[in-house]
C-alpha cells in the first residue's frame, strides 16, 4: 500500500487521511473510537456538525483542512489504479464483499472514482440526468481470491451447455495426502516389479519444490522454466541447479536452430499430478549421477521416465488410489458447499451440464457421491448415484485429449450399478431415433465411457464450439486441445492461484521500483546513444567521460535490480520464482493461460457466484509503443 498524507487538524481532533481512494477516514486518535468514512462532499457539512468544535479559530482550520483535501483530491484523481483495487481474501464473492454506498442523486455521483471522466465524455447527473447505478459502488474495486479472471470477452448469456473435468476441478483433492498414494504406489512397483533400487522406498515425496508449467528434459534429466520466448531462464538437473552457463550451452547456444519444446523428449507439466512424476524422475536423476547402482547405469534418463510414468499410470488404474480414496474419503477430497447449488442453478436456469472425465465410472461414483452427500454415506445410498440428476450426460474414461481430436472413438453405455459396458452405434443410433433422437438416445441412459466430442455435441443438440464452455485444470489436454481443435470456450482452474495473488499484491511496492528502475536504466540507454551520436566519443574527452559515468551508473543500477528481482522471485517460491514470469518476461505459463484460457480462476464453484446473464470484459493490452506514450509521468511525445 502506498503511503497515505497525513494532515493534523488539532490534538484532540482527529487525522484527516487523504487516499486516491478519493474517499477520507477521519480517524480520532482513542483506540477505540470506530473508524467512519466520509467523502470530500460530506466534509462540508462534517464541519458544521463535529462535537467539541466551538471554538471559530478551530472552525477555520478545519475548512483549510477541506480545502486542502479537495486540492489532493483533484490531484491524484487520474492517478494510476493501483489504490483503487483492494484484494479481498474472504471466501465471499468481490461483488459482494462490500457494503454499498447509502448516497444518491447528485451526492453520489460526486463520489464515484468515475466522476471526473464522466464529466468529462458528458455523462455527468447534470448533463444527462447521471448513472443511477453509481449509486452502489463500493470505494473501490474489491478482488476476491474467488474472482473469475478474463483473457478473451465471454457472455455467459450465450452459452448453451457448460462442461466439468472431475480431478482437480470439480474434486479438489488435499496435498500431499492425496498425491502421496501415487507417489507411494509408484515406488514399490519401480522397486518390486521393475527392480529398481531399495533406497528409493526411503525417499519422501515432497510436493513444495515444484510448481505448474515447468518443462521435463527426459533425455537429459533436466527441469526447466522457460519465458514465452522459449527462453530458459532457470534449469535443475535432478535436484541440483544447472549454472549460468551451462544452462545457455545445454538450450540457447544452437546454430541456425532454436528448440521449440515440443520435442517428444520434453514433457509439460501442466496439472498438479505431474508434480508426483517430477519427484520420482528427480530422484532417480540423483541416484544415477552419485550412487555406483549398475542398474541405474544401464539406463538412460529416458528409459528412468518412461518407467516411472508407467508406474504412476498404473497406479490410477489398479486400484493403489481408488481403493484408499474410496475407504477414506475424507482424507483426500475437499468439499465444497458451493458445488450442488451452482449445478442445480445452471440447469434451472436453461444450461445444458455434463461431466468429462479421464477417471473411470468405479473412481468417479466414489469421488462424486462424496462431493454430493458431503459424507461418505452407506453403500446402499451410493448405488443410487443421485449426483448424477446434476449433469445431463456424464462421460467417464474419456481419454483426453483424444476424445477432442480423434472422431473415430467408440462410445460405450455405461451400467452406473457394476460399471460394465455395452457398445452403442453412436451417431449412427442418434440419427437413426429420428426427431428427439438425443434425448430418445439419452433415455436410455445418460452415462458413457469414451467416444468423441462428435458423439456429445450430438446429445446436446449443439452446432457451434463457442455455446459450449469447458472448465478443467489440464493447460493441454483441457483448455488447449478444446479451444485450439473445437472452438470451445474454456475456464482453466488453478488452485495455486489465492496464494500466488496474495504474495503480489503484498510486494506491489517492491514490483514498482523494479519497474522504475528498469525505466531509468532505458532512459540512460537512450541518454548514452545520445551522447554517442552526438560527434567522435573518442576525440571529445568531455563526451567520453560522462559515457564511462553512464556505464558506471548503469552498471550499480544493474546489481541492484538482480539482487531485488531475485529477492521478488524468491518470495513466491525459493527456487522457480513466480509462475507467471520467467525474469522479466511472461513466463511460458503465462503465454498459454493468456491465449487459451478464456476464463481462469482458482475453483470451479468460482463460476457459480456469477449469473448465467454475466459478461466478462478484457483489459486492452499495449505494445511497448503505446505503454510509453500511455505513461504521462514519464513520457512525452517527440514530434
């Protein structure tokens, strides 16, 4: 937070504190005495009525007081937005998170933050008669941790059907419990059954080295992150960081030939599960290099990743989680109060539901009858499978990103009482039902294992890709595949997001001068070509003394900014940084959620405290062009 202007009225009145908020707290100096907000308008009327001002010498130095805070006011109304956001951390939702403003008419407008620009595009109460809605809003744009954050403009309105993923969208899954059983799972099959050695029974997980969108180098046993220029900016072998140098020689230091990273020995990781992966492809790095293990030394990196993603593969599939999850769900899965109403409110309100998901039917009814009955009722109760009323077509081993690519996969009808499976003709049935033949195909029941995205556009009578809106928390499989193939909207889920959030908007300060000092170092480069084109730098003794203080100078700034940019890394995580940059630019994270997410936020249920009427607005963005003519601080325009 910035710091705010203090101006003292009297020892025993109170501090006027003047913010870009545009609003101002009179704040009497006894602990106890509540805060009230007032705006600028009100304080004429505040100095008429204030108790223990009698005397006219006090009363006159109250309204210079005012005067004065009208001055700042106009000052700093134009001034960037920083102060006039809040981050709002309470489970409530931004639009409701903060009282309304009790003023109207003509009082209200003056205290808007938009009241300036309204006057001025003669939108203004005694122009056009005013916004009336101004009247309700709050002193400042509050953000949740629960926001629904906008990359692409989305009318809710027009979206006919809205689709879930289950694992770590619609099931929040506890950390590292829930990974642990993989994780576990995994080692004593590489151990017993592929005979790796018994040192890695003793190997931990832990989940907290790692963070989404690093890139796997299994061919060499690397981790990478890299910017949305391919740039690599911070590099582990194993556990052990790669220097400097070796890093540029390993991935930046190829003639005529850039590395693209989607070469079939890089693999993303772009869910949350792959962090179980990761941990066992890093041990094994470990003991390779430092441990005489002759089996390890008859593998490649390669093979080691190929085993272990085999074995964790397994594990999804023979029962180490399901088995564990089904016994104790409450272990692992994190309710949600949230998730039934907003299920319900969307089908009331006209939108088509379904579930898609990689987990087959015995993982789902699990985890779903959980999330559903927010317990984990008698087995009577969950044959019923009442959650699935929620959806209008549940489709389970899915097997994206497949099922969005390849229209020749064959949908099976699944029994929700053994799971078993029954072949269907598809699109072929549907069409052979005649008029109603996807609901007369749906009544027939509801649930699915496999098919196409062919076979669901079809039961949901739906043409176009932009009426279906897909929320799930696979960067690839999920949000890329569907918006890049199909046209789908999407919403991409990132649990991380609250904790990422909360550490920028606590080291906005330490953002800002990184900011301006990399202002200055481009203000001194310009300075310095200046100097330079001036005439001969050589034969102008005076020319070049002030380029090696430039250099100098530049150089301090230089050492300076790493040492604080390293500090502003470290504070989101000690070894990967902050995940939507890489440096100074957009990290490769970044770059996908900005071009393929429409929509991201930190939950699904984020979505249910919007209305099916919402309309999700971008931000215009700027080329470096434009940014600087925008900044009127530091900028101005050379004809």
């Amino acid at each position: 937070m910035k710091k705010q202007r203090q101006l003292r009225i009297f020892p025993l009145l109170p501090l006027v504190f003047v913010s870009r908020v545009h609003s101002f707290q009179i704040t009497p100096f006894h602990p106890t005495t509540r805060q009230e907000t007032i705006s600028y308008h009100s304080l004429h009327s505040f100095s008429l009525n204030v108790k223990n001002i009698e005397d006219e010498a006090d009363k006159k130095v109250l309204d210079t007081v005012i005067q004065n805070a009208a001055t700042l006011k106009r000052t700093h109304e134009q001034e960037d937005h920083d102060d006039s956001t809040s981050l709002h951390t309470s489970d409530s939702s931004a639009s409701t998170s903060n009282s309304t403003s009790s003023l109207s008419g003509t009082t209200a407008f003056r205290h808007t933050r938009y009241g300036s620009l309204l006057e001025e595009v003669g939108l203004s109460d005694h122009q056009s008669g005013g916004l009336k809605s101004l009247e309700s809003l709050p002193t400042k744009r509050i953000v949740s941790k629960n926001e629904v954050f906008c990359n692409r403009e989305l009318k809710l309105g027009n979206i006919r059907a809205i689709g879930f993923d289950m694992d770590y969208t619609i099931a929040q899954y506890k950390q590292p419990a829930f990974d642990k059983l993989a994780f576990d799972g995994a080692k004593e099959k590489l151990v017993k059954k592929l005979g790796y050695p018994m040192k890695l029974l003793d190997v931990e997980y832990d989940h907290t080295f790692w963070v989404r969108g690093l890139i796997i180098d299994t061919q060499r046993g690397n981790f990478l992150k890299i910017d949305r220029h391919k740039y690599v900016r911070v590099a582990y072998h194993g556990f052990t960081r790669i220097s400097s140098r070796t890093r540029k020689d390993l991935y930046s230091r190829f003639f005529n030939q850039v590395p693209s990273f989607s070469e079939k020995q890089y693999v993303n990781m772009d869910t949350l599960f792959q962090f179980v992966d990761a941990s066992l492809f890093a041990s094994l790095v470990e003991m390779k290099d430092n441990d005489e293990n002759e089996f390890l030394d008859f593998k490649t990196y390669e093979e080691i990743y190929r085993d272990v993603r085999e074995c964790v593969d397994l594990c999804h599939r023979d029962g180490v989680i399901k088995d564990e999850v089904a016994r104790n769900p409450e272990k692992y899965i994190i309710l949600d109060d949230d998730l039934v109403p907003m299920l319900k409110r969307f089908r009331d309100d006209g939108i088509k539901v379904f579930l898609l998901t990689n987990s087959h039917w015995e993982y789902t009814s699990v985890a779903m009858n959980y999330l559903y009955h927010q317990a984990d009722v008698d087995p009577e109760l969950k044959l019923k499978n009442e959650w699935t009323d929620l959806f209008d077509v549940i489709v389970v081993g899915s097997c994206k990103p497949a099922y969005l690519v390849d229209p020749y996969l064959n949908l099976f009808r699944c029994d929700p009482q053994n799971g078993s499976l029954r072949n269907t003709d598809g699109l072929f049935e549907i069409e052979a039902l005649g008029v109603d033949g996807a609901k007369k195909f749906l009544s027939k029941g509801k649930i699915f294992q496999g098919g196409n995205w062919k076979h669901l556009t079809a039961m949901l009578e739906i043409k176009a890709g932009e009426e279906i809106l897909y929320v799930g928390d696979h960067l690839y499989s999920d949000v890329l595949r569907s918006k890049r193939t199909l046209g789908w909207r999407s919403v991409f889920i990132m649990p991380e997001l609250p904790e990422e959030m909360e550490t920028f908007y606590r080291l906005k300060p330490l953002q800002k001068k990184i900011n301006d000092l990399r202002k200055l170092r481009d203000e001194l480069s310009v300075y310095g070509d200046s100097l330079r084109l001036t005439g001969h730098p050589e034969d102008d003794v005076e020319i070049e003394a002030k380029l090696k203080t430039l250099e100098h100078d530049d150089e301090r700034i230089k050492v300076k900014l790493t040492a604080m940019t390293q500090e502003y890394h470290e504070a989101f995580h000690n070894i990967w940084g902050m995940m939507f940059q890489a440096g100074y630019q957009d990290s490769r994270l970044a770059y996908f959620v900005a071009n393929y997410a429409c929509l991201y936020t930190s939950k699904a249920t984020n979505l249910g405290l919007t209305s099916t009427k919402r309309a999700f607005r971008t931000n215009s963005g700027m080329l470096p062009h434009d940014s600087l003519l925008y900044d009127d601080d530091s900028s101005a325009f050379h004809i």
